[in-house]
C-alpha cells in the first residue's frame, strides 16, 4: 500500500473554492472566480453589551454616601458587627464565594 499517493477527486463532488462565507464563487467570462470583500455583522447583544458599560461607567466605583454613613456611625460608637457577620465574611473571601 502507498501512502504518499496523490488523492483525485471525481468531477461532481471536487471540492470548490468559496468566494464568501457558504457559498460557490461566482464565475466571470474569463474564467477566474471573482473575489468579493469579506463582511460581519454584529448582534443585538454586542450593543447591549456597549449600553450596559456606557450605564456601568456612570456608577462609581465608592458610593460615597454610605462611607459617609458607616464613618458616622463608626464615630459615634453606634456601629457594631456581630462576630458571625464577621466570621461569614472572613470564609466567603478566602473561598472565593460571592
């Protein structure tokens, strides 16, 4: 058995090159398959995508009015934390759960 031996193809199934995405080039009268610039098209979701980073880029990275509220509240010996909230927090980070 050789292995090197060129493959043939019979004439009805002989792969084509194809001009555009899916389908046969278009022949001109010389013969030469005409060539036509490749195109893409994006979804909806790519400009829902871009109207839901514009909204996130308005919303700051500290809101600062609750800084402000637990630095008040911090001051005045009136915030407080129970050791569960705490211990909750603490394992949730180092675990990577959100």
């Amino acid at each position: 058995m050789k292995i090197d031996a060129p493959l043939s193809f019979p004439q009805q199934i002989e792969p084509q090159r194809v001009g555009t995405a899916g389908s046969a080039p278009s022949q001109n009268p010389s013969g030469t398959a005409a060539v036509s610039p490749d195109s893409a098209q994006f979804s909806a979701d790519g400009e829902k995508v871009q109207q839901l980073k514009v909204g996130l880029a308005a919303v700051p990275d500290v809101r600062q009015d609750r800084v402000a509220a637990l630095q008040q509240a911090i001051a005045s010996g009136s915030y407080s934390v129970s050791g569960q909230k705490i211990a909750e927090a603490m394992s949730s980070d180092l675990l990577g759960e959100a």
